[in-house]
C-alpha cells in the first residue's frame, strides 16, 4: 500500500523529521487561504499516486495568493497520467543549498533493510544507481541492533555532508528509521531532503510503502489507502480475495497459483497471443469465487477468449468446473472460452464441462494454441 | 540418495490440528513420511488421525519426547515468524515454512536470528519438499511425482506441479523437488539448492523454475557457470508481466529496472543453462 505525499509527510512530522510549513487544500479558495497563511512564495503539489508528477505539471511555485488561486483551479481537476487531481498540498517555498537522498528499503539479496543515501537529491535514486553508482552510500541495518550513530556518520561522510550538520542528520536518520519499523515499511524515501540557505535540514518530499502483509498490525491505516489510481477491475478483485492484474490483450486468463498464473499468459504470448490479464484464484478456490473472478475478467470488453488453466491441488477441478458452469448460465458469454483441467478431480470436472459444451484441452500447449487461434479468429 | 529429506526424516508438523496443518498431514504420511510429533499450544496431550500422532504444547517438548529432527510449519501468517523461531531454538535443524504473508520485516529478524544457527529453513510462501518414495514434507502432491534422478527446485507452487507433472508424463522421475518459497525474503535461496544437487549422487540433472523479481536467478547463474557440473535446465515465469506490479507472489515484482524475466533468461544462457519456453516443453531438454 502506498501513501501520499501528504500522509507520508504527517507520519514524518509525528517523528520529528522537519517538513514545510504547509497544508492541504480540496478547492482553489482553500488553496488562496492557505498560501494568505504561509504569506510569502508557495509550492502547489498535486496528490496522486503517479509517477512523473512534476514532469506532468502537477507542481507549480507560485508568488502571490491570487496565483496560488488561479493556478490551483487549473490543476485540480485536471488529470495527471489518467488520475483526477483531487487534492494540493499547498507549502511555503523553501531557499535550497543542497538537495540530497536519504531512503530505507528492504534488500532482498542481503536480506536485510539497507538506509541510502546519495548526494543527488531529486532526480530518481534508480537514474543515479545507474548512470554514477559510486554517488550512493548505503548501510545494513541488522534488525536486532537497530540503526547506529557510527552508520549514520558513515553515510554522512559517504555524501560529504558538512560536519556542522552531522546533528541534525543523524536525528532525522533516527527517525526516519523509527517511522520506517513503526509502519512495516517496505520503503521510505524523502527525496529530496534539502538543506535550506539557513542551514537547517527539511524533508520536502516524501513516499512510504506500506507491507501489505502487515496491515493487520494498522488497522488505522486502512482507511488511509487511496483507490482512485487503482484498476477498479483489481479493487473488486481484492474483494474476493483474487489476485487480479489488468494488462492490454484479448485473452482472459484464469489459473491457480501465481507462478502458474505467469507461465500461462507466457505461453499465450510465446504462441503468439496477448493475455489480458494475470489472475490467481489461488488455492482451494470455491465455485463462487471461480464464478466471481469470471465475472470480473468478462467485464473486461477487450476479452476475445478465455482460458483456464488449472492444476488441481488442494484446488478440486470439480469446484472449478461447477464455477465455470454457473458463470456460463448466468452470463451466457458469446465468447469461447477453452479449458484444461488436471489434477485433483478432474475427471469429474471434464464431465460437468461435457455437458455445458465447452472447449478443453489435454495440455497448458494445446489450451494455449486453441485460445490464441480462437481469439484471432474472433478479432 | 535426495537432498534434505528421505527415510530418516523424523517430522514434526507445527499447526497440526488446524485445518490445513491436518488435512496435508494426512497427505504427508500417504506419501510414507515419517511423522512423529505435531504442536499446537495449548493442545498438548491429544492425538490426532486416530491416535498415530501425539499433539505437544512446544515444538521443544516435542523434540525432546520424539526425537523429530525436521520441522513444518502450517500457523498463520502473524504467527508464523514465532513458530520459525521457535522450532529454530528447539534444535530443528530443518524447518520447511509453507504459510504465506509473513510480513517482511518479521523474516528480517528470523533470518537475522537464524543466520549463526545450524539451522535450514525453507521458505516461507512454499509448497515444500518431496522425495518420492521416502518423504514429503509440505504440500506437494505426491501423485504428480516418481522417483527418479532429476532434481527440481522452484519458486512457486503450482507452476512446479505443472513441470513434475510434465516430466512423469515423459517418464522422468524426480530425486527431491524443492520450493524456495515466492516471498522477497526467503530462507534458502537457489544457488544453495543447487549446491545440494551438486553434491547429490541420485541428482544427474537439475530443473530450476524462477520467477520475476529480485536478482536470485542471476546469482544462480555465477554459481552454475563457476561450479556446476551437472546439466541445469531452466525456466522463468513472467515474461509476460509488467513492471511495478506484484504478480501473486510478495515477491514476484520488477522494481527499479530490477528482476525481469529477460535479464534472468539471459544470465542463464550465458552460464549454459537450457532455458525453456514453456514448462512442457522441459523434458525434451532432458536425455
């Protein structure tokens, strides 16, 4: 789960991590208001959970109130990479010396959370790991003893931060860390983390991913999450407890298992058609749930065939099959839809399809090779 | 011989009288696996499947008592990093974890804990072991599988049935098949596996299943181009995925530019891996 800039900034200041004076604002009034507060230059900011917001126009520095206005009522609203702009953060402008990077992240290989740091502040940490490597620092957090003052001088002396800054760094460091464990983060980045004219250190942006498998533990963050940048085919697959991915091709896909879920729309593209979606209905999967994840793949009109595909464990092909029989009665798709099921019960499951006139196939080859001739022929 | 486990196996299931924990421990000892403990807190002193198992309150009651040498874990996922830790301090010196979405940072700390111990642990997020005809511990089912002298190990689950299923229709049987488990942080990764295989006389081939995601695959490759005698075949799941989204698995996610299916395809190339297009088309690769 990601935050907005907005909540992650909230949680930084609830840590003591310095961020701009500053509000939201839903309306073009309230953005005139809060800039009248601020009284000096402003930063609008749109919120949305995008990418490339700032390349998109969705952040202006404004002088004056009446600006801040005029210019709030042309980004709300707007859309950014498809995504209604419904919010700005509105904050002072902040003189900047240096911009810099400071984030935490889980490093699968080590397994470990790594704290980096970079010298080249506000531009994508992944830009610089690739085109200057030797401009990042980092440092292995060991879980048991926390992060260290020593690491932290490290990564200070790393990016050359002036040694009369060492303070203030080393507690913005600590707390970012604090945030990061709090929050079952995956990741935490301010980027940039500035140093102001004045010499204090602010953190002007700011991204926090959230375990989705530790939101148990918050159960005040759920009401946090922003859906509106989400597939609404993937919110209502959530619901059911089906992992579903929207993707641009004609041929729905329907499987047990996400390693299994990936090789089958592989095939489909290795045969030479276009999967339009990764679905895992995941395992022992009931006939409701087999019926609700067809509708939801039905309800995508680029859909030209569907295949299903699936090895039967503690999935009975039987339950499948009654799944796929009760979508077809209540829906009465037009289009094919070809079938293979092996494993647990699948002689039943091949019998119930006999009956309701189906297209199956022995193998995850031949099933591919069926919907990919059959989708074309449809399109 | 097989890797990790065979006859001397002496099992012990956390979780067993949970519904899951139960009905795959019925599975486990069709396939003759040699189970002799489970633990549920709290249940210490029932038997469970008509009294052949004895249900301790600790898995360290339970080792002491039955001498179990091998550990796997059905408890839920906000329990389960405890349980990991737990079966770790008992002695168990291979714990097999198949819950899925432990949070990750719990696995942190359990990998930190367990790092200077003597200890395996597979997974989490994994289908297990088999070693047809002496033990299966996990989730495998054992029908898909026979004994044979390919060695198979695998991120994922199902994908993994659909290879055993494809090589046994082939008539190719299997030493051990392994699942690593499909979160981002993970016991025992693949090149250790391999390293298993290696050293394994039954193995003579090995079939290694990878996914998207992180750079495992690619460390596999340095460790089969530097030391692997034996043939690897390989096979990459999510050719087909986009970036920035998390396929099913915590841990099947291209992020930064980082873990696509081409950049692992290739590095196994290089390291004189046979890679696959399509898990059927595996054992042609196989002589």
């Amino acid at each position: 789960m990601r935050l907005h800039e907005y909540q992650s900034k909230d949680i930084f200041a609830q840590h003591q991590i310095p961020i701009p004076r500053g509000r939201l604002a839903s309306t073009p009034e309230e953005a005139k208001l809060i800039a009248e507060e601020l009284n000096g230059p402003v930063v609008l900011k749109a919120q949305v959970l995008v990418g490339g917001r700032g390349k998109a126009g969705g952040v202006r520095l404004v002088n004056t109130p009446k600006e801040a206005e005029e210019e709030a009522s042309k980004i709300l609203g707007s859309r950014i990479k498809d995504i209604p702009v419904r919010r700005l953060l509105v904050e002072e402008g902040v003189n900047i010396q240096q911009e810099i990077y400071l984030g935490m992240t889980v490093d699968r290989e080590c397994g470990e959370t790594l704290m980096i740091a970079s010298a080249e502040g506000g531009v994508e940490i992944e830009e610089v790991a690739r085109v200057s490597p030797e401009k990042i620092a980092r440092v292995g957090i060991n879980p048991l003893l926390g992060l260290r003052d020593f690491q932290i001088r490290n990564l200070a002396t790393e990016i050359e931060i002036p040694r009369t800054l060492w303070r203030l760094f080393t507690a913005v460091c600590h707390n970012l860390y604090e945030s990061y464990q709090e929050l079952d983060s995956t990741l935490a980045e301010i980027n940039p983390l500035v140093i102001t004219t004045d010499n204090r250190i602010i953190a002007l942006d700011g991204k926090i991913l959230i375990d989705d498998n530790a939101l148990f533990r918050h159960p005040d963050l759920m009401d946090k999450r922003d859906i509106s940048a989400e597939v609404p085919e993937e919110i209502e697959a959530r619901k059911f407890g089906l992992a579903y991915i929207k993707l641009d091709g004609n041929i729905g896909c329907l499987v047990n298992g996400a390693g299994l879920a990936m090789a089958s729309m592989d095939i489909i593209k290795y045969k030479g058609g276009h999967p339009a979606n990764f679905l895992d209905i995941g395992g022992g999967a009931s006939a409701e749930k087999v019926a609700s994840a067809l509708r939801i793949i039905l309800s995508d009109p680029q859909v030209k065939t569907v295949l299903v595909n699936i090895f039967g464990g503690i999935t009975r092909c039987d339950e499948v099959a009654n799944g796929i029989k009760q979508t077809m009665e209540e829906l009465n798709p037009e289009i094919p839809f070809v079938i293979r099921l092996v494993g647990t019960n699948d002689i039943e499951g091949r019998q119930i399809l006999a009956e309701a006139n189906l297209i199956t196939a022995e193998s995850l080859q031949e099933a591919a090779e069926k919907a990919v001739s059959l989708a074309k022929e449809v399109a | 011989m097989s890797i990790l486990i065979n006859g001397s196996t002496r099992l012990l299931v956390q979780g067993i009288t949970g519904q899951e924990g139960l009905f795959h421990t019925r599975q486990m000892l069709n396939c003759g696996t040699n189970i002799v403990a489970g633990v549920t807190p709290g249940r210490g002193g029932e038997w469970v499947l008509d009294g052949k198992i004895p249900v301790f309150d600790s898995v360290r009651t339970g080792a002491d008592v039955t001498g179990a040498n091998t550990s796997v874990i059905f408890v839920p996922a906000r329990f389960a990093g405890d349980a990991i830790l737990e079966a770790a301090d008992a002695g168990i010196k291979l714990i097999v974890c198949i819950t899925e979405g432990i949070p990750v940072n719990d696995m942190l700390t359990v990998k930190q804990v367990i790092r200077d111990k003597d200890v395996c642990l597979i997974g989490p997020n994994s289908p297990g072991l088999i070693t047809p005809g002496s033990a299966k511990v996990g989730i495998i089912p054992g029908s898909i599988t026979e004994k044979g002298n390919v060695g198979v190990v695998s991120r994922s689950g199902t994908l993994t049935y659909e290879v055993l299923y494809a090589l046994k229709q082939a008539g190719i049987g299997t030493s051990t098949c392994v699942g690593i488990g499909g979160d981002p942080v993970i016991g025992t990764n693949f090149s250790e596996i391999l390293s298993y295989f290696e050293g394994d006389s039954q193995t003579d081939v090995v079939v290694m299943i990878g996914e998207i995601g992180g750079r495992e695959e690619e460390k596999a490759a340095a460790f089969i181009s530097e030391h692997m005698t034996k043939p690897v075949i390989g096979f990459i799941a999510g050719q087909a995925a986009p970036p920035n989204k998390r396929m099913g698995h915590a841990g099947a996610i291209i992020e930064g530019g980082v873990g696509t299916a081409k950049a692992k395809i290739e590095a196994l190339q290089q390291a004189g891996v046979q890679v696959a297009h399509y898990p059927e088309e595996i054992p042609g690769y196989i002589k």
